[in-house]
C-alpha cells in the first residue's frame, strides 16, 4: 500500500514538474499582435457584423499577414483575404517546397474585398 502511495506522489510531481518547465518556454515566442489576438480568447459573437468580431477579424488578418512576411517572404494584404484564409494559407507555405512560387498556393484562395 506504501509503494503505491509513494509512486502516486512521484508521478503527481512529475507531472507538474514538466507542467511548471514547459508552460513558460510555450509562453515565450509570443509577439505583440497575436497577444491582441489572444485577448479575444473565449468570447463569442452574435454575428458577423458584431464590432468586437470585427475587432478579432482585423486583428487575426494583420497578425497572419505578418507572420507569413516574416516566416516565408510573402507579402499578404489582410483585407484581401479573410482570416480563415490566411490560417489555411499558412498552413499550406509550412508544407511547401522550397522552389515551388508561392503564387500557385494563392490561385485557390478567393480574394474579399
């Protein structure tokens, strides 16, 4: 019965242990813009039209487009594509080889104005 006690308690402090190391070092490559994007976390929206998911839109759009400028060269408009978008084109640049132009993983996306 002791042993068993004595490998919960390990386990328990273990597990917060790697909580307490891993958290901070996520926490750290966090940049001004998406901490704005973050600030919308866990509200929900009536509508599309609704001013604080406008605010949310605009700020998603210009924290993607420059991190697709930075991390892969590719200069985006935010308002020429939604921020949905621009999640999904990110998402397909990471997978791109490097001598494929990123103008062919453009073509399928349409363009709001």
């Amino acid at each position: 019965m002791a042993v068993k006690n004595f490998v919960s308690i390990i386990s328990i402090l273990l597990i917060l242990s790697w909580l307490i190391f891993m958290v901070p070092s996520s926490q750290g490559k966090e940049d001004p813009l998406s901490s704005e994007v973050l600030s919308h976390a866990g509200e929900s929206y009536r509508a599309v039209d609704d001013p604080a998911y406008v605010s949310y839109d605009q700020a998603l759009r210009t924290c993607l487009a420059d991190r697709i400028k930075k991390e892969f060269g590719a200069v985006l408009d935010p308002k020429t594509y939604s921020g949905f978008d621009l999640l999904e084109i990110e998402a397909l640049l990471k997978c791109k080889k490097a001598d494929e132009p990123v103008e062919d993983f453009l073509k399928g996306f349409p363009k709001h104005r």
